[in-house]
C-alpha cells in the first residue's frame, strides 16, 4: 500500500489548551475561580490555577519546528503553531499531514486531571473539570464532526464521581477516558487496592477504555540526575512496561474482565519479550506467589485486553506473531516532540513495507481504532475522501513550518524532563 492510499487514525496526539476555554465554557460567578492565562514578564504564557503555575513548554508543541529549537523552556502562543491550540488550524495540519482521525490528551490539566484534584474546594474542581471536559467534547471534537476521538479527564480524587463523570459524558458520546499509569506515585492507591472499583466498573458498563499515557503518574524513569536526558526519552516505553505488569498481576484484570486498557505512546517492540516473560513469571512462581490465571497465561489476557500503539517501530511488527493484531492502532503525537507528521505517511510506509499486508496496515492505521474507540469517521465523509492523498489535496499549499529563529537554550538532563513531567502533570 502506498502512503497516499493509506487511512490514517492516531490514537495519540495532544491538544495545547486555547486561552478562551474556562471563560466560554463557565458561568461568570466561576471565572475568578477558574484557571487564568498569565503572560510572564519573560514573555512566557502561563496557566496559574490557585497556588499552582503550568507553563505551557516549548518541547510539547513543536510542530513544525526545526530540531534545533526544541527544548523546555517556557513558550507562549506567540512561538507555537496555531493548530496546537486552534482547532480549525489542527484541522489543517491533519489534512496537510494526511491525518483523518485524532485522538487528543490534554496539556494543562494533567493526564488524569491532576490539575483539579489541587482545588481547595473539591465542588469547584469538579465543576471546573467538568467544564473542561464539556469544552472538549463540544468545542474541540465538535468542531469537525467525524475528526476526533473524545477523551475525558476524570476527577481521580474520587472514584464515585469518576464513575458519574465517565457515566455522563458517555452519553455524550465519548467512549475513553484519560487515566494514570501508575496512581500511587500520585499520593493515590494503587490498582492493586479496591479503591478505584466505582470508576473501573462504570468504565466496564459503558464500554469506555482506559488510556494510560507514559508519564501520566507525573514521573518518569531516570537513572542518574546527571544522565543526559537522551536515557529517560529513551526509556519512556517503559513506564508503561511497568505499568503493563502492575495491571495483569493486579486483581482489577480477573474482578472486571471486560475493562479495556488503551496503553498510550508506548511502543510495542518490548512487548514481546515482556509477554514471554511474564509467563515464565507466573508458570516458574505461581506455587508461592498465588497467582491464578485458570486455564489461560497472562500473555493471553494481556493480548486481549490491551490495546497498543506505536509512532514509528518496525522491530515490533516484525514480532506482530506474538501480538494481537486486533490490538495493535497507530499514533502520529503531534505536537510533540517524538511526532512524525507531517512526514507520518511516508515513515508508516517505510516501518510497514514488506511486513504488513493491506489488510493489516488498514487495521494498525484505522480500523482497529474505529472498533475500539467507537468511531465512525465514514458515517461522516465517504471513504474514498479520507485517504491520505485525498485530505492533502485540500491543503496542498499549507506552509508545515513553523520557526522563532531562536536557538534551544536548554542545555537538558534527564533530570530536567521528569521535572518537567512533575510540573507539567503533578
């Protein structure tokens, strides 16, 4: 299959929030409550929420940007491009990237809404939450009908509202929800306790996944101060290896076996040596450990439970035998820094050429995504005009550069990304 050809869905891009949100989305006895835009006298745009300052970092919306200018330094909406935070301008980029579906997380407010769950008035939290989850939904998905794949951001400091919270925007239409990967590095319990049954159970009831981003317990693994920060880009897949462990050994995957987890940015090249080990794990220790899968391994539960995704990892489809294919969706990340586009057609052809057929490059870029995620982009424009050459086409002079002419100024560590992952999320 050619890059043209190809119909491209991420299950994985990001959304920098747009200064307007909590003023359009609130009643004006809320707005002073609300988070508020600040530029700082650096010139940085930055949210300030109580006692709590989140920056929006030039490293998560660099989009068109040359390499040279990535780096953590605080930005703002001046020095980014438009479709990070403008809807009708993302829309642009995915058609001039050949993307027809997006997926969106959020920025500001943490991946599993850590942002709220610092209110000093819970009520105000919830509503403030609740508001952005009614802006995302309406404003942002519907925007472009048939363009996105809503997301929610749960009240993670209690679980009974989270299961009211994913129960009323299922009928919105929104069918996942953004969690943490690890909820005790969060101060919270951790998945092996029942703490989280109310909101697991409503997600099971209503058929919502469960996306778990790397990095969304506000940490990521580091393993020296002074390790260039190469080490921890690196190693971000593995957050979520651990999590992946964490989850199949936990009493979560055998009391709600319909539950559904989406695990977000993490590749899957370790995915096979991780089930293989697993296995040994529980066939070598099960005796004393007490584990029991009944008659099935933990690689079978975790190949019909998890959906998985990938940028740009052609060592793991090699290895798609030890997969579920029916599980495997692809991601583009834009804007950050790890994304492909505007190039991802040509990069997926290159990671898929000689390995997938074209009926398994149709499931990995969209249709896996369109059955999981309930989506039905074709229920909105005809097949033949989501292709990659047919989205271009509708976009075929978009300037996809976008430059401040200033040089990084960061001179990072690995120490310094998993600040910025505590600041940004914790």
């Amino acid at each position: 299959m050619q890059p043209a050809d190809m119909i491209l869905v991420s299950v994985d891009d990001h959304v920098i929030e747009p200064p307007n949100l909590f003023t359009d989305n609130l009643p004006s006895d809320l707005h002073e409550a609300a988070p508020k835009l600040v530029r700082h006298e650096s010139g940085a745009d930055m949210w300030v929420f109580e006692d709590a300052v989140v920056p929006n970092v030039a490293l998560n919306a660099v989009a068109g940007r040359p390499p040279e200018e990535y780096g953590f330094e605080p930005t703002s909406f001046d020095d980014i491009r438009p479709g990070t935070w403008d809807v009708a301008e993302r829309v642009k980029d995915m058609n001039a990237g050949g993307l027809l579906g997006s997926l969106c997380f959020p920025s500001m407010t943490g991946f599993c809404g850590q942002l709220f769950a610092k209110a000093k008035d819970p009520k105000v939290g919830l509503r403030l939450l609740q508001a952005y989850n009614d802006w995302h939904i309406n404003d942002w998905c519907g925007a472009a009908p048939g363009r996105f794949i809503p997301l929610m951001v749960p009240p993670s400091w209690d679980p009974q509202q989270m299961a009211k919270e994913v129960r009323r925007t299922s009928a919105m239409g929104c069918h996942a929800v953004t969690f943490s990967e690890n909820p005790s590095r969060l101060g919270w319990p951790s998945f092996h306790s029942e703490y989280w049954d109310p909101f697991w159970k409503a997600c099971v009831d209503e058929g919502t996944i469960v996306c778990m981003h790397i990095g969304s317990s506000s940490q990521l693994i580091i393993t020296a101060p002074d390790a260039p920060v190469d080490v921890t880009i690196a190693l971000t897949p593995l957050n979520l290896a651990m999590a992946s462990a964490d989850l199949i050994f936990s009493r979560v995957m055998k009391e709600f076996p319909d539950l559904r987890i989406a695990l977000s940015e993490g590749g899957i090249g370790w995915m096979p040596y991780f089930l293989e080990r697993i296995d040994y794990v529980y066939q070598h220790h099960r005796a004393w450990t007490h584990q029991d899968f009944g008659d099935r391994l933990p690689s079978q539960v975790f190949n019909e439970r998890f959906i998985t995704c990938f940028i740009d990892d052609r060592a793991g489809l090699e290895a798609k035998h030890h997969l579920n294919m029916a599980n495997i969706t692809w991601e583009c990340d834009y804007p950050h820094s790890d994304s492909t586009w505007p190039q991802a057609p040509e990069l997926l052809h290159k990671a898929t050429e000689g390995l997938l057929t074209d009926a398994e490059i149709d499931q990995v870029t969209h249709l896996n995504a369109m059955k999981h995620f309930r989506y039905d982009p074709f229920a909105v424009r005809p097949r033949e005009h989501c292709t990659v050459g047919a989205l271009r086409a509708l976009e075929s002079g978009r300037d996809l550069t976008w430059t401040t002419g200033r040089k990084s100024s960061t001179s990072a560590g690995a120490a310094d990304l998993a600040a910025l992952a505590t600041k940004q999320t914790g």
